[in-house]
C-alpha cells in the first residue's frame, strides 16, 4: 500500500497561524487515510532529493491548505515549486488552499506550473469563491469551494454552542507584515475601554516588535507567547473572546467555542466574510468595532458539508 505525501505550510515557518491550519489538516487526513504512512514535504524550502524520493513512493500529495496560490509564483515564493518538481509530484491535489491578495490574471509561467502540477483526476479543495474563480480562469475546472479545513468543524450543532454576548476579557492580534499603527494603536485604546483585561498573542515572529513600536504598553495586560498552546490555554480561560487582525486566531476561537471578530487586512477575512459570514470587519472601521463588540450576535455561517463530504468521498 502506498503512502501519502502532504505538503505541510508549517514546516520553516515564521507564523503560527501555519500550525492552526496544518492541525486541522492532519486530522481530516489521518481520518481518510488512516490505514496509510503519511510522509511530510515543505511547501516554503525547496524540495531536496529526500522530498522527491517521498514523492516518488506516493500515491498522491496533498497541499495543506494557507495561501500558497499566486499570480506570480516565481516571485511570491510561498509556495517553491520549480519545474524539476513536475517529474516527481505525481498526483497533487488541493486541500482548502487559497489565493495571495487580489491579483491580475496569472502570469504564463504560473499558468503552465499549476496545470502540469494539479491532478485532473481528483477534485480540487479551495478555501473561497475567489480562488476558485482564479483556477478556473486558467483552466482548471475540477475544483469546489469548500472552506478552509479549519472551519471543517464548525458545525450549527458546534456554533450554537458559542456565547453570542460580550466577555468581559480579549485576546487581541496584530499582523507585522500588514502594519497600520495608528488603526492598531485605536484598536487596542478601544478594547482597553471595552474589557477589562487586554492580552495579545503574539502570531508571528516580529509582531513583538510592532507591538513595542506602538508604545502601547499601558493598554496592555498580558503578552502571549507565540505558540499555539499558549494561545489555546489564553482564549479557554473563562469569560474570554477574541478580536484582532490574524484571520487563523479568529478561527482558532470559534473551534475552542469561543467568540470571534476578525479585524480584515487583506482579501482573505474579507473573503471569509462574504462566503461564509464569518463575523469580520475592516481593520479601519471603528465605529463598526464598538457596534461588534457590544451587540449581541450569534455565529451563523453559511458552510456548504455537501461539498466538503464530496471532496472527502473522492478517497473512499
């Protein structure tokens, strides 16, 4: 029986939000392909011989979610695919992966790599309307908007377990990759006014230094170290929710049943919004910060299981 190879985003990587989605990931996998050796490759490193060799001796790969779709991947390397991996990728197959920001259409080289790379003969997973769209226009049709496999488990049995009212405490997250220091500095004045406690978990690996650049000290109770442990023992505490600008934390929430109100830095929040009604605002949008924080409101997404049964059904 061969194995299966998974192109896992949390290997080399400086954000943490990588092994929020990669835990959802392996458990969807291990559960179809329980019987299998699941061999790991990365998606940020180039493959080494060791990763061909893994390849080689698999039925198929499978792409673990993130953002790892561009219309430039020679150039937006978050996922390092050269054409020397054609010879050994085999069958690779799209599990919840979405697309880098709002793009132009993709370049020739982009165009030629995903349709040689990306099997025809298995069904494509992508985490929204907009990367599905991105793949079709270039040919690849074989594909579902299923969500991202984080929110696989996020039920109207599981959502209607989260509190719809205000906690009296927050975790809050700021991104360093998409700063904006007088929004965040604003964001976190008004949770000092809203909550009485104001931690932030620190997601990726320089959001300590824009934190310490905002001089912000004062509105802040606690730092969160950046491990994903640490953020789960900080949302579970009693009487606690989240707000912030990471889209994964927001997720990570509601699968811990906690409240969650993303602040929207780029395409994907935004995206998550209008596909699923996840709760989510602009990150400039204070007004729209203070209504979200004080109203009540339930977690009611909009999350198609037909298509993600369909996806999974395809390996049995």
């Amino acid at each position: 029986m061969k194995a299966i190879t998974i192109y896992d985003t949390s290997i080399s990587t400086r954000n943490v939000g990588d092994e929020i989605i990669m835990d959802s990931v392996n458990k969807e996998l291990s559960r179809i392909f329980y019987k299998r050796q699941i061999f790991r490759v990365p998606t940020h490193n180039y493959l080494t011989l060791g990763s061909y060799k893994c390849l080689r001796e698999s039925e198929m790969s499978i792409v673990g979610g993130s953002n790892l779709l561009s219309s430039n991947m020679p150039f937006y390397q978050q996922w390092n695919v050269t054409p020397l991996d054609l010879l050994f990728s085999g069958e690779v197959i799209l599990l919840g992966v979405g697309w880098w920001q709002y793009q132009k259409s993709p370049n020739i080289y982009t165009k030629f790599i995903l349709n040689k790379m990306l099997s025809k003969k298995f069904i494509h997973s992508v985490r929204d309307g907009y990367t599905e769209k991105q793949l079709n226009n270039i040919g690849i049709k074989n594909v579902i908007n299923t969500s991202c496999p984080t929110m696989w488990g996020l039920t109207k049995e599981h959502c209607e377990n989260i509190p719809p009212n205000k906690s009296n405490n927050v975790i809050f997250t700021l991104t360093d990759y998409n700063q904006s220091p007088d929004s965040d500095f604003e964001i976190l004045k008004i949770l000092d006014s809203e909550y009485d406690k104001v931690g932030v978990w620190l997601q990726g690996s320089k959001d300590y230094e824009y934190l310490k650049s905002l001089n912000a000290d004062h509105l802040v109770d606690e730092i969160i170290p950046a491990r994903l442990a640490s953020f789960d023992e900080a949302i579970s505490a009693a009487d606690t929710e989240y707000v912030g600008t990471r889209l994964h934390a927001g997720i990570r929430s509601l699968q811990l049943k906690k409240r969650s109100l993303v602040l929207a830095v780029d395409n994907r929040g935004i995206e998550k919004k209008r596909d699923y009604n996840l709760h989510v605002i602009n990150r400039e949008d204070m007004s729209g910060l203070r209504l979200m924080i004080s109203k009540k409101r339930k977690t009611e997404l909009n999350i198609d299981f037909n298509r993600i049964d369909k996806w999974r059904s395809q390996f049995y």
